[in-house]
C-alpha cells in the first residue's frame, strides 16, 4: 500500500466511505501523492500517449481550426486563446506554430492555460518558452473578453460520480475499505446524486445498471458556454467517449501503458471515464450553437490531416515518413482512434458554420 492508499485509509476508517468522485480527485490532485501532481505521465516513457504525442498534424490543424474559428467570430483585436489540461503544451506549440501563418490572428491570441499540476506547468513553460503564457487553476479564472478555447483528453480525467440502480432505487458507488486493500460499496438508495443522470436512464436503466455524471466537467460546459454567449468565441473539445447518454462502468486505470487495477496504488496509475458527450450539449444549452459531436477522423480528414501528412513526408527519409503515416493513420483510422474519440464545438448563435463538421 502506498502512502495515499495508507492517507485515503486512514481517511475512510475515522469519516466512513468516499465516493468514486473524491477517490478519483484525490489519486490525480492530490498535491503532495496525486498523480498529476507528481510525474509527467505522457509519452512512450509515461504510462499514455495522446495525439499531440502521436503526430504533429494534430497540433498544427488545431491552430488553422481556431484561427478560422476566429475569423467566423468576427476577427476580435485581442482574445484568450485558452487550453484546459494542455500536457506538456506540445499542442499549443504546435497549434501557435501553424496559426503563425496569420500574423493578426498571433498577435491577438493571450495564450492562457489551466493546469493544476507544478510538474506538467514547468514542462509547458519550457516547450513554449518565448512566448507570453499566463497559468490559471480553474478556467473561471481567465480574464474577461473573448475566448477560444481548446480541451484534449481533458474532460475524461475529471472526477466521476457513479450511481447503481438496485431493486430499491439508485445508490452512490462509494469506495471502502476491504481486507486487502479498497473495495466498492453502496449508500443507501435513492442518493440525490441520481438527479445529475439523464432523464432517460434515471427512469429506464434496469437492475444492476450503473451510470455516471461527471459535475465537474458540466459546470465547465457550463462555464465556457456562458463566456461565448456574452463575450464571444468558441470552443473545441476532443475525447474519447459516446455521442449519446448510455449506462455503463466506463471507470479504468492505466499505468505503463497497461490496464490497471482502478483501487489499487492510488495516485500511482491514471484514471479516466468515457466522457458523455450528449450530456455536454445539454449542460451547454440553447445559448451557443454546437456542431458535433463527429467522430475524430471525419473531423480530421475534413481539415485535410491527410494532405498535410504527404506534404510532411515528401520532405522526410523513410523511416521518418513511415512515422508521419502510421501517426496520421493511428488518429484517424475508425479502429484506432477515429471513431471513439470525438470532437464537439461550441460558438455564438450567429456562427453559420465552424470548419471540420461537414457532412
């Protein structure tokens, strides 16, 4: 047992159970043992890999997306350009890089991050050094104005909240102490928690289902939306997860690169969801227009990923252009990463359009 599986125990004997949200908060953030909070996680060295690590396509087409988007916007003199949870900042770099081929649109953008971690902070510091960054905890912290905003493989990592139905009504999934180690547990039916799911599987899941709301992530949606309906902008967020609300365990550990054991070494191993993508449109409502949520290798294919990978390998050796291929092809491909991960936008109700989501 680690020292936070030993703080979380000690913690559950003197209070009782914890739910599945607090675990899950505490083993990323926790400051001092959290997952985030101690290690850089990403890269083949790490224990995951997301596409900006993957291929710089990636990156470079998210910059030409947002200077469009901006354009679509009415052009502001000055705007946030902002991204929740931005890793090592590799897709910033990359996103600024491209988005250089407008100098009006470079030369509005504040870039703005929000991220928690003092490890990962150092690490965007160095890989966007040269330009002006400024670091927030939450994005509610982020100066008034115009945003575009950018979230990949942010929201998954939020906490969850999961619900069991049983015979007598919903309970919270809570995480107890076991004889050898954590295990899960149930409170007592029908938790307030129940009114956070949607309508549809609140009143229909059967027996034995278990379903997830992630609030942290809604009163972001939320949030976002509300700054582009009164200030203007838009937003951008990729993840994997399902297009409609849908019951399920979707709870899973990662650590080398393998499945782990989602009670064990707290802190030690990553833990994400499926985010609910239908629950996001809702939460951001009839004040911005949404576009998505499109499987990620339409969207991609649609910005040209395919066109910028040629013209990446014809200046390349063959061992690098065969790098620049397969990377292409993991993001794209439907049975890698082109249909699980989705794309979902947001903008102002006068948008027309937003590139990517045609057809």
């Amino acid at each position: 047992m680690n020292d936070l599986a030993r703080l979380l125990a000690r913690r559950i004997t003197v209070s009782g159970p914890i739910s599945v949200a607090e675990y899950m908060a505490l083993a990323l953030g926790h400051p001092e043992y959290g997952y985030y909070a101690t290690r850089d996680p990403f890269g083949r060295s790490g224990d995951f890999i997301t596409a900006p690590e993957i291929s710089q396509v990636f990156g470079e087409l998210i910059g030409l997306w947002c200077v469009q988007a901006w354009q679509d916007i009415g052009a502001p003199a000055a705007f946030n350009l902002v991204e929740l949870g931005p890793g090592r900042g590799t897709l910033m770099a990359d996103a600024l890089r491209a988005a250089a081929l407008s100098p009006e649109f470079s030369a509005a953008a504040q870039v703005h991050l929000v991220e928690t971690s003092p490890v990962l902070r150092q690490a965007q510091g160095r890989v966007l050094a040269g330009r002006q960054v400024d670091w927030h905890d939450r994005f509610e912290d982020i100066p008034d104005g115009p945003v575009l905003v950018i979230g990949n493989e942010f929201f998954d990592a939020l906490p969850v909240r999961q619900m069991q139905r049983t015979a007598e009504g919903w309970h919270e999934r809570l995480v107890a102490n076991g004889e050898d180690g954590f295990r899960f547990v149930l409170s007592a039916p029908d938790t307030p928690a129940a009114a956070l799911l949607a309508p549809d599987i609140r009143e229909s899941a059967p027996e034995g289902a278990i379903a997830e709301v992630q609030p942290a992530t809604l009163t972001i949606a939320a949030a976002v939306a509300t700054r582009i309906s009164a200030a203007g902008g838009a937003a951008i967020f990729i993840d994997y997860g399902h297009a409609k609300s849908a019951a399920g365990d979707t709870l899973q550990a990662v650590r080398g690169h393998q499945p782990h054991d989602v009670l064990t070494d707290p802190g030690d191993a990553d833990l994400t969801v499926h985010v609910d993508f239908a629950a996001l449109v809702r939460t951001a409502g009839s004040e911005v227009r949404h576009f998505g949520p499109v499987g990620q290798g339409a969207f991609l294919r649609n910005l040209g990923a395919e066109a910028r990978a040629k013209q990446l390998m014809a200046k390349a050796g063959p061992d690098q252009a065969a790098a620049i291929r397969s990377g292409v092809e993991r993001l794209i491909d439907p049975a890698e990463m082109g249909t699980l991960f989705k794309v979902l936008a947001l903008a102002p109700r006068n948008v027309p359009a937003l590139p990517g989501f045609e057809g």
